[in-house]
C-alpha cells in the first residue's frame, strides 16, 4: 500500500490566494448591503423601488443593435486587434478632435471592454504598489476596489457638500506631494455630477505637468450633461504627453453591458496600454466594435432623446425634495445621479446619516436608495437618488420619501 498516497487523500487543501486578490478581498463590504437587503425583499415579492444603481434603464437604441445583428451576420466573430478596431478608434479620435485644438489620432485610442477595465488597465501601467494616486472625493465607488487590488496609496480630496461639492484645483493642487505619481479625476463626477471649467482643467494639467504626475479623467458621463457641454480634459490641456482620458458607451448609449470603454493617450503610454490590453484581453469582440463605432457616428438623436428624459427626471427630484421639509439638494450640471442632504431628518451616533436614512427608509417604505458614505467622508449626509427610472417610477419613490420624511418628523415633535 502506498502511504503517501492515502496522506495525500485525506489532507485539505489549503487554498492560498494573491496579495492582489487577498486586497479586493478585504474591500468595504457594506457598499451594497442596503441594494443588497432590498433585492432580498423584492425576491419575496414586496413591492420595492430600486433608485440605487446607475444603469440606464432605456434600452440600447434599435440602430445599434440592427448593426450589431448585420455584422454578427457577417461574421464578425473573431480576435480583434489589441488596440482595438481601425474604425472604432477612427471614431473615438474623430469625437475627440471635434472640438479640440489638438487633433486626435485613431493611434492614440485604446479600446477596452469597459470603462472599468480601461481605468483598470491605466493604472496598472502607471503605477507600482504602494505609490501614491489623489483623488477628489466624492468619488466614483469603483475606483475603491481597483485601488486596493492595485495596492495603491489613495490620497482623498474633499471636495465639500457645503459648496455643492464643485471641483476644486487648489485643494487637489494643495494634495499633491513629492511621492504623487497620478491624480485621477472624473467630471462629470458620480455621485455629485459637479463638472471642472475648461480652465480649472488647463490649470490642473499644466501644475500636474510641471510636477512629473500623471492627470486621468475619467469622462464616463460627457455625453449627459444639461446646462453646458462637456469640455475634455485632452481639449483644455495645453500639452498631452502627461493626460490620459478615459470615456465609453455604458450611459450615454445605453450600452452598459456591451462592455465598451477606451482610453486616449500620447506617445509610449500607448504602447504600454495596448500591450497591457493585449496580454489581459486580446482584443474585444469584433461585432461590438462596429456597433459602437456605428452608434458613435450616426446616433446623436437617441443620445440627446435619453439626455432629455434625464434632464426632467433630475428637474423633478430637485422640485420635490425642495418641498420635503428637512430634506435639501442642489441641481446637478450633468450626470445621471442626485445627492440629497438628508442630515436634517436622520440621526446616527457614528455620524452616518445617510446610511441611517437609506436603511431606515427601505425598512418603512421600500425605497432603495444608496448611502453616500462609501463615496467618500464628505458624502456621509447624503443619500444618492438615480435617475435611471422613468417620471411615474420616480414619483412613485418621491411620495414614499415624502411619507418616510414627515411620518419622521411628526414622531419628533
Ligand atoms: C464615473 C464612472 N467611471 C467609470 C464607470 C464604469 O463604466 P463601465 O460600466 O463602462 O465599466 C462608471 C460606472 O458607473 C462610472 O460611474
């Protein structure tokens, strides 16, 4: 008989994970516990309103998914060049050279599946363990966990709610130190859809050249914005070599889960970006591609028909939180998210009103709405209402809020 053997079979094994994957691990948990509760009680069949997540909930327009069927008809199944499609990086340079003073060429466009993936795969190229990226809080949850398996040196900057939690060069030029390698900023911002001027970003990327550092915008929300269009960071910036801009279809087409995002750089951090895209994801598929290229060139009708519809959604939040007694919010230049200061009518020893406020309202009147916490310290007062819900669903929400907030405030007095 052979006695390693039987050793072998009754040993466990003794699963031993990376520091990568040990670190996402480890990351807050609690982000999604009250989305998460809610999904558990509409799974038991009580009537609950889901205002916590920021996918459109427009279909993708019928053009683009007619593309995508034609080019799947002919074939257009198979590997794909790292960088991406010619014609999609045709079309991604040729939105961004329209408004720009630097013409954009398709050889300095990286497609990624996702925009995720594209700050995923920035980041990985720009910094090593333990290095030091600023970035202006609130801020996108996302970056959370990428940072953490990236192991990086996250320095927040508070941009506060007392002032609308507008983009502040000086406190993010104040943040910056000797051992910052990258800031990375969003504008429009999720949560607070607070834009950077054109000139607040040429400030940024000269101090941020002239200091060796790398500037990331990530411009997911570009396409949805209501007072005045978007300005790119690559189109304000004076010089390139130090930029990179990161955008994709999830929102402003309504192509979440087509998985397309891309990355605009200069020079060798090109190079670096499509042997990254190569060694992780060989390509994206083919089909998608042209579709998204498709959808770039010939749809600005159903992106401006799903702009619209936002826009009227954020006028009737802000309209019916302003007359909510104790509840207060300011109207959002852009994005696809409201912030509503919700500090008046919760109360939490720890300080967290807006978790105290999104538990207690899914409890009493299953609204499902996000804390603003884990954005950041300055998001602790607030709860974040999407927009990704049409005007009767909303009101549907708001007359629950309005109930939840004055049934409050009549036990109080
Ligand atoms: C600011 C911001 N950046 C990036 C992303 C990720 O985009 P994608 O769904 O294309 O990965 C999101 C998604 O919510 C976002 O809000």
């Amino acid at each position: 008989m052979n006695n390693n053997r039987k050793v072998m079979d009754v040993t466990k094994f003794n699963p031993r994970f990376s520091l990568q994957s040990e670190a996402l691990d480890s990351a807050d948990a609690d982000v999604w516990a009250v989305s998460d509760r809610a999904h558990e009680l509409a799974d038991k069949g009580e009537d609950v309103i889901f205002l916590c997540v920021g996918d459109p909930n427009f279909d993708t327009p019928e053009p683009i998914l007619d593309f995508a069927r034609a080019r799947l008809g002919v074939g257009r199944t198979h590997y794909s060049p790292a960088a991406g499609e010619a014609m999609l990086r045709r079309a991604i340079a040729d939105i961004e050279s329209k408004v720009s003073p630097h013409p954009c060429s398709p050889d300095d466009v990286v497609v990624f599946p996702g925009g995720t993936n594209a700050i995923y795969a920035v980041l990985s190229c720009l910094l090593n363990p333990g290095e030091e990226i600023v970035i202006p809080e609130p801020m996108y949850i996302g970056y959370v966990p990428i940072c953490d398996s990236l192991r990086l040196n996250v320095k927040r900057v508070a941009c506060p709610a007392e002032s609308n939690f507008a983009f502040d060069v000086d406190a993010i030029k104040a943040a910056i130190g000797d051992d910052t390698r990258v800031v990375m900023i969003n504008t429009p911002v999720n949560p607070t859809g607070a834009m950077a001027t054109p000139e607040q970003l040429r400030e940024l990327a000269a101090y941020c050249r002239e200091r060796d550092i790398w500037l990331v915008c990530d411009e997911m929300y570009s396409m949805i914005t209501f007072a005045r269009r978007h300005t790119s960071l690559r189109t304000a910036a004076k010089q390139l070599d130090n930029i990179v801009v990161i955008d994709g279809l999830s929102k402003s087409h309504a192509m979440s889960g087509w998985r397309l995002g891309w990355a605009v750089a200069h020079g060798p951090l090109v190079d670096r970006l499509i042997e990254f895209a190569g060694a992780t994801i060989f390509g994206c598929p083919q089909f998608i591609q042209e579709a998204a290229a498709f959808a770039l060139e010939f749809d600005t009708y159903f992106v401006k028909q799903m702009r619209d519809a936002y826009e009227k959604r954020r006028d009737l939040i802000v309209e019916r939180i302003g007359k909510i007694p104790g509840l207060s919010c300011y109207s959002p230049e852009a994005g696809m998210f409201v912030m509503v200061d919700v500090s008046q009518v919760a109360h939490s020893e720890e300080g967290n009103c807006g978790q105290a406020f999104a538990e207690a309202l899914l409890d009493a009147e299953r609204v499902s709405v996000l804390p603003g916490a884990p954005f950041g310290p300055s998001a602790v007062n607030h709860v974040r209402l999407t927009l990704a819900a049409d005007e009767g669903e909303l009101s549907r929400a708001l007359d629950r809020i309005e109930r939840f907030v004055t049934a409050g405030n009549r036990q109080a007095s």
